[in-house]
C-alpha cells in the first residue's frame, strides 16, 4: 500500500507537470516508456486523489476511487482536473502556484461495510484517522478521504458532513456504505522537482 520515496517523488513531478501544462493550455500526456525501472510498479492500475491548497485553504480536490488506469496517470489526470475542473473553484492560475501545496492520496479498493443498517452501527464502526468512507443512496455519492478527520475528529460531524456533501437528508436504510484506507505526501509546490 505504500510508496517509496522515488515513487512519491515521481508522483509528484507528474502532478506538477499536468498542472503546468493546463496553465499553458494543454493537458498532461504520461508517457509509460518514459518510467525507470525502479518505477515500474507506477503503471500498475491506482485509484487516487490530488488535493491542491493554497494558504492552508482547499483549492481543489479531485479523485478516483477505483483503479481504472494506471497509478502515475490517475495522478495525471486528477492533478489537472483539481486544478482546472473542480467545480467549487475558478480554474488555477500562474499567480497562486507558488502559493500551492500538492497532496496526493493513494487509495485503497473501497470495501463495502457489512451489518450497517443504523446511523450508530456506522459510527460504531468507523475509525478515525484511519477510514475514508463512501455513503451512497440511490445515485448520490460522496466520499471524505482519511485526512478529512483532521478537520472533523468527531465521527458524528463527519458522517453529518458527509451526508450534507452527498446531498443526503439524513440517514436511511438505503444508505450503502464502504470504506477505503490511503497513504497519503504532500510537498509544497516549489520543493517538488520537475
């Protein structure tokens, strides 16, 4: 589940990479031949998300949640679509990247949890620091990644929160959850080498 310091590195550069490239007007094109030996383990298929702040403020977070492509370009792909496409925020520019500190998460296959059938049996379940978590209901989905217990350590907010993000009025039997671990790195935008 983890990843080696070169294989974070490499991540990273292939983040900063795609977001240059959106700022210039093209997108990020990964090419696999171009991956060392030591890094081969990168195009194995990964699910991930690239979470982008600026001044300890969230300025873009886009993901996958299952492996449909490779690790280095699931990267790729998030790293520009958090930057450009988020629809909380305007599309990045040349002025705040200097400001930016680039996450990246590294996801687990989400695991669906079994005997969930109230509100407490969730919160019995879950655990803090450890557990992202999907709540659906129909065609409404929403995950919070591990680190979000950073901001919401209680599990009754976080569930509450996540709920509100999915668009979910309040609990219900139809509601579905599963839960998913990440190894996540983060580097402010002028130590990550190109």
């Amino acid at each position: 589940m983890s990843l080696t310091s070169e294989e974070q590195k490499y991540l990273l550069s292939i983040a900063k990479q795609s977001i240059e490239n959106g700022l210039e007007g093209s997108q990020a094109d990964t090419d696999s031949s171009a991956l060392p030996v030591e890094l081969e383990r990168l195009k194995n298929p990964g699910a991930s998300f690239v979470t982008l702040n600026k001044d300890d403020q969230l300025r873009g977070c886009i993901g996958t949640l299952e492996a449909v492509r490779p690790l280095h370009e699931d990267v790729s792909h998030n790293a520009y679509n958090a930057a450009f496409r988020d629809p909380r925020f305007m599309p990045l520019t040349k002025h705040e990247v200097a400001q930016l500190n680039v996450g990246i998460s590294y996801l687990t296959a989400p695991v669906p949890m079994k005997n969930v059938v109230t509100l407490n049996d969730l919160l019995d379940q879950l655990q803090p620091g450890e557990d992202g978590l999907i709540i659906s209901e129909g065609f409404r989905r929403a995950t919070f990644l591990p680190s979000v217990w950073e901001q919401l350590p209680d599990k009754q907010l976080f569930v509450q929160h996540l709920l509100r993000k999915a668009g979910i009025s309040g609990w219900s039997k139809q509601i579905v959850c599963e839960r998913y671990a990440s190894f996540s790195f983060t580097l402010d935008w002028h130590e990550i080498e190109n």
